[in-house]
C-alpha cells in the first residue's frame, strides 16, 4: 500500500495501486476542489512536494494544460488525473496553492 498524505487537511491514508486520486479525495472528504474532472479545466491543480514517482505519468493533455498555468510544471499535477501507480512510498501533497 502506498500512502497519500494531503497536507492542507491533514490526511493520510494507505491505498492500494491504482487508486485515483479523486477517488481519495472524496472518500476522506479532503476541501481539494474539482470542476471539469477530465484534465481540461485545471481547477484540481496541486503540489506534490515529495513521491511524485509513486504516480502515474503526465499524459500530454496534462502536460498542456499545466504549460497553460504559466508556472515551473515540473511538480504539479492535474488531481482528477493522477493515480497511484505504485504498492509502496508516500505521496505529499500541497493544494491550496497562494
Ligand atoms: S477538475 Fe478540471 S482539470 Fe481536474
């Protein structure tokens, strides 16, 4: 199991390989917000501050609309658009970005 650590809530859960993170999201009813929940719209954008290895990888799509954000890209990632993909490691992440 890896484990998701949701900084702005205080989470921290084990998941098995290939949760999503939406998924994770609503189950511990973390304040994450989503809109579009297809990778258009970015509204799920997050720091992952550690173990971005433990997720799956960026998807061109992902990668465009996170260029369109205008910052470094290199650790964010599109929520309703990640998944674990890993048995092991933890995962910090960072959502409510200022
Ligand atoms: S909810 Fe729209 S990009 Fe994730």
């Amino acid at each position: 199991m890896a484990t998701i650590v949701l900084l702005d809530d205080n989470i921290r859960v084990k998941v098995s390989d290939g949760t999503t993170l939406r998924k994770v999201a609503l189950k511990t009813g973390a304040s994450m917000e989503f809109g579009c929940r297809v990778g258009d719209c970015s509204t799920c954008v997050a720091y992952v501050e550690s173990g971005m290895e433990y997720l799956n990888e960026k998807s061109e799509k992902e990668h465009k609309v996170l260029q369109m954000l205008g910052e470094d890209t290199r650790e964010l990632r599109l929520m309703c658009q990640c998944e674990v993909n890993a048995s092991e490691g933890e995962v910090l992440i960072s959502y409510r970005l200022a």
